[in-house]
C-alpha cells in the first residue's frame, strides 16, 4: 500500500514526541494496511493525480479479477464499458472528484474477463497539506445481485400492477389506514362505475347504501380487519349512477415489516346475477313442490268420479239425456286425468325424479303406438293421421313410454288446433345421424314471435287459436323436457298464423342403426377403429379436453402444447391425424406443418387446420399449404366425427396400397 502522512509537526514541536512520531506513523500505516487487505466484498485502491493504478487490495483481486502485478500502473479506465471510456465518464469522474473532493456513481464495470457487473463506485480527492492534489482513494462494491434482486422485484410489482389493473370481473383497490381510496383498478371502475379521478382521495363508505353509513357498517368492517386481519361480507352496494348491485366484499388488513398498519386490500365482487339466479332457482324449487302438491291433490277426487262413472255405464235403460251427459263427463273426465298427469310429469321432471328405462326401440312402433294413443282424440275430430315412415327399420336408444307420451302429446296439440276433418302428417327419416319425426298439420299455425317461447312451461299462445282450445300450456313443455333428457331436441316451425304448423324431434340413433342416405357421408365416430392423432394447440384445456374426448372414443392420442413439441414427437408416433392450431406464439400451425412435411415417415398422415377464421380465403389459404381439412372452432363433434372416418379411410387405402 502506498504509505499515507498522518504525522503533523509544529515548529516548537517536543524533541521526544518527534522522535516518536515516526513509530507511531509507521504502526498506523501497518495496521491500515491490514485492515484494507482484509477487506474482500470492496475493491480499495489508489489512484495517483492522472488516474493511474498506485495500490491494490485483496478486495480489487477478487472483485475486477486483476492481480496486483497485473494491474498496478494502468489507467483506472480499463474497467470501465468501451461507450463509458469513449463518452469520457473516467475523466469526468476524477474531474467531479477533484472539485467537490468526493463522487458517487452507479453502473457497469468491466472484469478482468470481459464480464460486467454493476457496481457502486465511491472517488475520494487526497490532497496534501499544502491543498495540493496527489491522488483518489477509489472503493468500488459489486451489487449485481442486489441489483438483479431489485430488478426482479420490481418487475414482480409491475407484472402485479398490471395483472390487478387488468381484472375487470373484481374490483381490487387499497385503502389508506383511515378508509380512503388510494388506488383503483379496472375492475372497480366497471363494477362500480368511479373512474381513478372520481374516487381517489374519497372514503370507501361512498359504495354504501345511507342505512349501512348510518349503522357505522364501514368502520365496523375496518375494525373487524384491524383486530383479526380479514373480514368478508355480502350485501348491497351502490354505484356512481346510484343504482345497487349485490356485492362479495373482502378486506384484508395491510402491515409493513415493522407491524404498522399501512392500509386496507379491498376486493369486491358483483354477484347480483348469481342472486337473481339463486331467487329463480328458490322460486323453481317452490314451483316444483307446488305443482307435485297440485296434481296429487286433484288426483283424489278424480278416482271417485271415475268410478263413479263406471257405475253410470253398466246401467241400462238410461234415457238420451241421461247418456249424453255421462258420456260428455267421461270425455272431460279423461281429458282432466290427462292434464292431471302431465302435471305430475312436469313436477318429476322439475324435481329430477323422472327416470328413463333405456332400451332399442324401434321408431315405427313408437308412431304406431303414439298415434293409437291419440286416436280417442283425432277420431272425435273426425281428423285422419297419415305415416310416412323408412323402409328399413329405423332404432333409437330411448323409453318407449316416455317416447310414446311425447308422440301423443303433440298429435293431440295437432288435433287440437286444426280444423274438423283436417289430415295430421307423421314423418320419419334418418338426418344428420339422427333419428328425426315430424308431426305437421294444417290448423291455425303459429306466429312468428311466438316460436321462440311456445316450450316455455304455462305459456299458451292464444292468437289464431279457436275460442275454447286453450289448455294449462304444460304438453309442449313436458315433450321438450322428455326429448332432451333422451339427448335429442324438438323445434316448432310455422309460416305463420293460418298456414299450419310442424314439430320436429330429433333422437340420437342407435348403434345398430345402419345408415344409408347420401347427406351422412362415413361412419360415426364412434365406429372408426381406434387411430394415433396428434393434437397442436398452445390452448391447453382446449387440448386437453379434447384429448380426452378422443381418448373415450377408443384413440390414442398425444399432445404437443407448441410447434417444435409436435416436431418432437411426430417422427415416433406417426400419428395417423394431426389437428393442429394455426394461431400458436414462436411457430404457428403453418410453419408447424411445413417441418412436419419434412419427415418421409410422415407420408400417410392426415393433416387438419383448426382455426377461428372460416372464410373462404381462409380455407383456400390452408389447402395451398397442405392441409387436408379445415375445421373452424368451435368444432361440432359431428364434424370430428367425419373427419375422424375420413383418417380412417385414409389409413385403409395406404394399407391396400
């Protein structure tokens, strides 16, 4: 080390102190010595006037890499970045050093190996005692790693700022220790509808309904945080506009290091429709159990009457008066047994209790059947049912009584509202692997408006309706609940009021079901021998669940979450079908396809786009680069199900090849 004057010396100085002076001067400079070499997380050194390298410590080695022979007599600026030496920083910190007799500065530093590091640099000025410059003292700290820290933390709060400030279904905001807004986000400002401007600064008792203000509910809710650090609450809130939403409110107490309170985290979220749908599900729930009250209430007296009636038809000699009215009560007798029944069904079927005895069944006999039950009905109509069913024998997976109910249900609401002497069609046909039956009549029709609700439960429509048809509106109702749960679905159509109306079922086939027409092109899904196909989409629950779709369907298949993943396991698996995504970050489905083309043991695989874009550009644009199909999301299973058959005739014609 370079040796520092400490001693001073007056001109009447004591000869004794002089002579000691020296000693002394030398220990302290030993023991400074040994203090800066013991230092190892500081570079200490010594620069002479010009910057030039004059001592070196045990701490220099080890933070810049340089031995002392190594770097003693070179110029400071070797450690400094090539655009900080051109721009001159080296100089102008000696120069700041020199006038101000200190300079601190932060940046990058140059090891011996090429590496940087930021560091802390401290220049001291050294003077003599004349005032004279002859030096710096230079202390240099590595803090990359603090720095790399800060940084990550910083980017950790900035990444949190932006996730909290992007929610838009919760309103997320602080509040000070008093209760007043200090920060805003998205979210809160949908919800409640205060921009940043309007709210920061106010007290959060502003989203409070007055009665709530005036019961102290905002600081009581303070408080409870304060004490145990949570409180959750659900209740009315009021927005910018005054209107009010149903709120899920949590605040959470806020403490720094040192156990200070700094704040409140409030997260608030508006469940007015979750409210409004558990109130129609409560009122459903009463529907329910009113209706299954109603009808088994009306089945009591129903049972005396109908007995009573039979004891009225074994007498003999009854006049014609007499006759006609029992028969006329028979009739309404009948008729009310019907609704009461169909009350019943609908309270089941509201209550989940319906259930269907599955089992083949063949469609003719559940027309031949439906339209018997009917016949009491058209016969007195003087209405004739006329059946257009296929040649070869049509089956559906189904209850044969429920399917029979639902038949006769709409025969009798054909009937109903078509004239004395009308024909009511009966059509079967296989469509779109569906077993389809259409009920159609030429009676009062029904408006267009009204198509939409004509299922809805108690809904009778009653423009162009003869006088005196009108019913409860629970048969439509009850055949649509019926049909759905057998996982088909019914429509109504009519070109308006006086033109007639149809009602379409449509029930999924059985397997044994052979289907011919020209409209199904392939075999179901379900019949395709089990292939190898390989899924490329960045979406992962949109492959995954797919995945597992094709999986139940007797497939095997593998997953690539990004293009050079599909890449990497395409070789191995030669997969049989690739479906792949186009829109995927790094490589997008057509650069995925183009390496794919690459591998010779790829020759015979079938590849699919899938994409949310279905013009025809679009289409022509993926067949150009190779494709073989082109599937717009969200993908029907009947799409996949052709496709899947057109794989496996794919696979059938390379084997014979």
């Amino acid at each position: 080390m370079t040796q520092l004057d400490v001693s001073s010396a007056g001109d009447n100085a004591d000869p004794l102190r002089e002579s000691a002076a020296p000693a002394a001067s030398a220990r302290v400079q030993v023991d400074y010595g040994m203090l800066v070499q013991a230092i190892e997380d500081y570079a200490i050194f010594l620069l002479d006037a010009t910057g030039h390298i004059v001592s070196w410590s045990a701490g220099a080695h080890k933070v810049n890499g340089y031995t002392e022979q190594e770097i003693i007599g070179e110029h400071f600026s070797r450690f400094y970045t090539a655009e900080a030496v051109a721009r001159g920083w080296p100089e102008y910190e000696l120069q700041q050093a020199s006038l101000t007799g200190r300079f601190e500065d932060e940046g990058w530093r140059v090891r011996k190996d090429g590496t940087t590091f930021w560091s802390n640099v401290v220049i001291t000025a050294i003077r003599d005692q004349a005032g004279i410059l002859t030096g710096f003292a230079k202390i240099t700290r590595d803090l990359t790693a603090k720095r790399e820290y800060l940084e990550a933390l910083r980017q950790s709060e900035e990444r949190f700022r932006l996730l909290v400030d992007s929610v838009k279904d919760y309103a997320i905001f602080m509040l000070d220790p008093d209760g007043n807004v200090i920060s805003w986000n998205a979210g809160a400002a949908r919800i409640k509808g205060f921009t940043r401007e309007d709210i920061v600064g106010r007290h959060f008792s502003t989203f409070y309904p007055p009665e709530d203000v005036a019961a102290g509910k905002p600081a009581r809710e303070l408080a409870i945080a304060r004490q145990i650090g949570h409180v959750e609450d659900e209740g009315w809130r009021v927005r910018k506009d005054g209107t009010t939403f149903w709120a899920n409110v949590n605040i959470t107490a806020v403490y720094d290091e040192s156990k200070r309170l700094r704040g409140f985290a409030k997260v608030t979220r508006d469940l007015t429709e979750r409210r409004q749908r558990e109130e129609l599900e409560r009122s459903g729930d009463r529907m329910r159990k009113f209706l299954a009250t109603l009808a088994h209430e009306l089945r009591n007296p129903l049972a005396p009457v109908r007995n009573a009636l039979g004891v009225m038809q074994l007498e003999t000699g009854v006049s014609p008066t007499l006759a006609r009215s029992r028969d006329l009560i028979d009739r309404q007798v009948t008729h009310l047994t019907r609704l009461v029944d169909d009350l019943l069904d609908v309270g089941r079927i509201m209550s989940d209790k319906v259930e269907l005895r599955i089992a083949e069944v063949d469609l003719a006999e559940v027309v031949a059947r439906g339209v018997e039950a009917a016949r009491p009905f058209t016969d007195a109509h003087e209405q004739r049912v006329v059946t257009h069913l296929p040649r070869d024998p049509v089956f559906v997976r189904g209850d044969m009584t429920r399917l029979v109910q639902v038949l006769q249900n709409l025969l009798h609401n054909a009937s109903k509202f078509s004239p004395t002497g009308s024909r009511i069609d009966v059509r079967g046909r296989i469509e779109h692997r569906m077993a389809v039956l259409e009920v159609r009549d030429g009676g009062c029709g029904i408006a267009p408006q009204a198509l939409d609700r004509i299922f809805e439960l108690f809904t009778q429509e009653k423009e162009g309706q003869p006088v005196g048809q009108a019913g409860l509106g629970i048969g439509l109702t009850l055949c649509k609940s019926l049909v759905e749960m057998h996982g088909g679905s019914i429509i109504a159509s009519s070109d308006g009021l006086g033109c007639g109306s149809a009602f379409t079922v449509s029930l999924p086939l059985a397997a044994t079901t052979s289907e011919t027409p020209a409209d199904t092109p392939g075999a179901a899904g379900d019949d395709v021998a089990p292939l190898r196909i390989l899924l490329v989409d960045d979406n992962r629950d949109s492959a995954d669940s797919l995945a597992m779709l094709l999986e139940l369907k007797g497939h095997t298949v593998r997953i690539a979450y990004e293009g050079q993943q599909a890449l990497d396991i395409a070789p191995r698996f030669a997969p049989h079908l690739a479906v792949i995504d186009l829109a995927m970050p790094k490589m997008d489905g057509f650069a995925t396809l183009a390496g794919l083309h690459a591998y010779p043991e790829l020759a015979g695989t079938m590849y699919a786009a899938m994409t949310g874009f279905g013009h025809a550009s679009d289409v022509q644009r993926t067949r150009e680069a190779g494709f073989h199909a082109h599937l717009v999301k969200p993908v029907e299973l009947a799409l996949f199900d052709d496709l899947l058959a057109q794989a496996e005739a794919r696979r059938a014609g390379d084997a014979r090849g």
